[in-house]
C-alpha cells in the first residue's frame, strides 16, 4: 500500500507552459517536503510545508499543503528545460517519524 | 561542510559477494539515515540511527543487511551474499533533531549492481 500517491506519474510538455503536479494522502502529516532527483543523485530539498492551508513560492514553484494536511500540490509557471527531473513527495508523520516518499513524477521539458 | 557524503558512488559486484558502503552525515546532524531506492520509484526507508543507538528497522532490511554507526558519526551499511534484487541505490540522509520539521539532507547515493 503507497502512503503517499503522486500524480501523473509522467509529464511531458513544452516550455512556457504550465503543470501541477498532485500528493494525496488518506493519512495526516505534520509536514510534507518537496525534493528534486537528477539522474545519479540524491533527492535535493525544495520546501518544506507544515501548516494547513500553507502556501509557499519558490521562484516559479508555488507548493501548497491541502487544509487537512493530507494532501499538497506543486504547481510550476512558464515552465523551462531545467525544470526537469524527478519530484518527489515526502511526508512525516510526527516529528519523531521517518519520512514517507512518494513515488515521484517525472516531468520532462521540452524546449 | 559541503554536505553528506557517500562512499563509493558506484559498485558492481557478482552475486554471492559482501560488499559494504560508507555514509558521512553532515557534522553537527545526530540523525542518520539509509533508504534503498529502485528504478522508478521513491526512497524507501531501510533503518535510522539517533547518534550511535539503531532506534528503527524496516522489515525491507533482512538478515543479509547490516548498518552500523559506531561513533555516531559516519555510518556503514553491509550487504551480505548479495543477490540480484540488492541492485538499487542506497540513499543516506541525515538530519539535526530539535531544529523545526526535522529536515533530512540526501547523499548522491551508492549505485549498487549486482550481476
């Protein structure tokens, strides 16, 4: 059973357009994380959301975490080629817990 | 301190074979720990450490695995007669306990392939 459900699984669009991608949950986390993955390396870090309800912006990356705490989405603008890679979802449970990933969408930018 | 590090990036190994992986954690972090992942799918959790004490296992470890933090600092993580489904990449995180939303920092990882 997949804690943590990420969607689509794929993307492939142009650039300059725009994508959300989707985490969603039955559980409740008292936080959930964004990571970017290249090939051949470890997961990097992008935000951290902990409050229901919170926004975050990083440049064209907008993150939202679902009012529930349950769910959270990742929404890029204008999207460009080095947006590519693999985004993962990750949620905690409880500070104490080990973090759940999702299985990543692999987004794919063509110039 | 540039960050965790992993040791060696990559290992081929023959089926059969022990092999063994080094994981440096950030300094001042007392957290450690090791995920597995699979082509196309997610980190997934093996075992952690709180400075030198194992504190969690997941039943993905199996008796061929072992992890080890002497002086809670670096970590090594040993697969013993390996065998064709050990092939992944082995992920090391560590992270600071008391500093908010326990935030893990990743490795590049240790690319296992096992012929």
């Amino acid at each position: 059973t997949q804690l943590l459900e990420q969607s689509p699984q794929f993307l492939s669009i142009q650039e300059g357009e725009n994508l959300t991608v989707y985490c969603n949950s039955s559980s409740v986390f008292s936080s959930l994380q964004w990571y970017r993955q290249e090939p051949g390396e470890g997961p990097v870090l992008l935000v951290t959301v902990v409050t229901g309800g919170e926004v975050k912006k990083l440049k064209r990356l907008t993150f939202q975490f679902g009012d529930a705490r349950k769910d959270s989405s990742l929404h890029i603008t204008a999207a460009q080629p080095g947006d590519t890679g693999l985004y993962l979802c990750a949620g905690v449970m409880n500070r104490d817990d080990k973090i759940i990933f999702g299985k990543g969408t692999r987004l794919h930018i063509l110039p | 301190d540039t960050g965790v590090s992993q040791d060696p990036r990559h290992k081929i190994t023959k089926r059969g074979q022990n092999v063994t992986f080094r994981c440096d954690p950030i300094s001042e972090h007392n957290r450690l720990y090791w995920y597995r992942q699979t082509l196309g799918q997610g980190p997934e959790f093996l075992t952690y450490f709180q400075n030198e004490a194992q504190l969690e296992k997941s039943r993905l470890l199996s008796d061929r695995f072992s992890a080890e933090r002497p002086k809670g600092s670096f970590s090594t993580l040993e697969i013993q007669r390996t065998e064709q489904g050990d092939s992944a990449m082995y992920l090391c995180a560590s992270s600071q306990t008391g500093w908010g939303t326990d935030t893990q920092y990743f490795g590049p990882g240790t690319r296992l392939t096992v012929l």
